[in-house]
C-alpha cells in the first residue's frame, strides 16, 4: 500500500488580481511619461500607475471609458 501525499502548486504564488500587461514604448514617450510623473504631487505616482492614469484620462476624454 503506498502512501498519499498532496502535491504542491509549482511556480510562483498570484500576487494581483489584475492581469500583467508589459510594454514596449519608445524613449521620447517614456521621457513624457517621466515629465508628467514630475508635474504630480507628492507622493508622486508610480510609473505603472501614472500610465493607468493618462491611459484612463485619455479614453474618458475620447468616451472609450466612462
């Protein structure tokens, strides 16, 4: 009779509930993004979330996004 054991999950544990989008972009948008990061309050937003941000102020303003 062999013994039973439960296997474990393999890979790294899920750390969002989002899913993760990597992007490419070129020097000049992302030295806009870093000026508009500059423009912010502190605390200032983080690159990923300052990208949510104008992607999101950009598609209200087109009505793509309510």
């Amino acid at each position: 009779m062999s013994i039973t054991d439960t296997q474990k999950k393999r890979g790294r544990p899920a750390t969002g509930v989002t899913p993760h989008q990597g992007i490419r972009m070129p020097a000049e948008l992302l030295a806009a993004v870093e000026e508009w990061r500059d423009d912010q309050v502190e605390p200032k937003p983080s690159r990923a979330e300052a990208i949510r941000q104008i992607l999101s102020e950009h598609l209200k303003v087109k009505g793509y996004l309510k």
